[in-house]
C-alpha cells in the first residue's frame, strides 16, 4: 500500500513489510481491537482495518500523526490515530493484538533524539531504548490470548526480546526472518557499529526478525 510520508516521517520500508506480512498471517476475530504504536505512516493500521479490525494507531510525532490520519482519509478507513508517548494514550484499554516497529537502530548517543527525523530510527547505544519499554509495557494491555507483534534488528539482539516478554508471562517465538541489504543509515554507521562488536567489517546486510509474543488464556 502507498502511503504519504510528510516530512520527517518514517516511509514504510522492508521492516514495515516484514510485519505486515506477519499480521496478514494471524486470524483476526471480527471486528478485533488492534493497536499499532509507533504508526508513523499509518502503513499498517492500514493493513489491520483492511481486514476488518477496530484500529488505534499511536506516535508521538505531529507530522506521523497527520500523515496517518491523511492516509487513513485517503483510503476510507476508519483508524483513530492518537499522539501521545508509545502506550501512554492507551492506558487501560486493551487489544486482541498489538503492533510495533518501533525505533531500533543502535546509535552513538546514549539518548533518544527529541525531534528530526533520526527520532524514527535511532534508539540509543545498544538499539533498545525502546524496544524494552515496549516489551515492559504491552503485555498489560493484551487480552486473553491477544497477540503483540513486534519487528526490529537482530542487531538489538532478539534474545533480550524473547526473555522481556517470557518474564511477562507470554509465549514468544520468532515467526519471521529476512535479510536486507543496509539502507543509508546503516551504511552511514558501519564503522560505529563495526567498532561496538555489532557488524563484522564487511558485512553489508542486516536481519529483521518478527517476534510474536501471545499472552497465554
């Protein structure tokens, strides 16, 4: 699906596909309840309402919030799009299934950016910055046998992953691998990350992983 990016936003790429193909693969209830954090585009809170789902989408940026809600217009779907701080706009509901790709990049600095583009992506020295509030979060805000999708590099490590959400209670598994070429910000911090042990000097692709955790009924 084509999507509108305003500027600054994260334009749906491999990793986007990646969990859309995932999402594709789970069998929704009718009118299942699902929440995509970190939406940017929009691009799959397209995909869940296209199959029939009640679907929140959540990003803490104005401009993704915009593009998703242009999107969402654009393909007369109904998503309600909130702007808020990953699970915070959502506190004390709960959902068949969640979805994130989240910012995932390892990164020189410590912090997460508080503005520009690089917010869509970098995530911290070890790429979790995120990644491990999320997997603290969500598990809370799942139903009995509610599904939360995730993808990121297997650069952050998908062990730290699996681990989070099993101490959650859920049962968590890879369900998707896929190698893809660097795109030009991994190949902008190749030596950074050849020289954190995180690349080997001539490796030129990463592996996208799809973590599906289920919290068990």
């Amino acid at each position: 699906m084509t999507c509108i990016a305003l500027p600054g936003v994260y334009a749906p790429q491999d990793d986007t596909a990646l969990l859309a193909e995932a999402l594709r693969n789970e069998t929704l209830a009718p009118r299942a309840q699902v929440l995509d954090v970190g939406t940017g585009t929009g691009a799959l809170a397209l995909v869940a309402a296209q199959l029939g789902a009640r679907v929140t989408a959540v990003d803490i940026s104005r401009r993704s919030v915009l593009s998703a809600r242009l999107n969402a217009r654009l393909a007369r779907l109904p998503i309600r799009v909130l702007r808020g701080n990953l699970l915070a706009p959502v506190a004390g509901h709960d959902y068949d299934v969640i979805l994130s790709n989240p910012p995932y990049v390892p990164a020189p600095a410590g912090t997460r950016p508080g503005h520009g583009a690089a917010r869509a992506w970098d995530a911290g020295h070890n790429g979790r910055l995120l990644l491990d509030r999320i997997c603290q979060e969500a598990p809370a805000l799942l139903r009995p046998g509610g599904v939360l999708l995730i993808v990121h590099s297997a650069l952050c490590g998908e062990e730290p992953t699996l681990r989070r959400l099993r101490a959650a209670g859920l049962d968590a598994m890879v369900t998707e691998r896929r190698s893809v070429a660097f795109g030009p910000v991994m190949r902008a911090r190749r030596t950074w990350l050849h020289s954190q042990g995180l690349l080997a000097a001539d490796q030129n692709k990463e592996e996208l992983v799809v973590v599906r955790a289920r919290r068990i009924p």
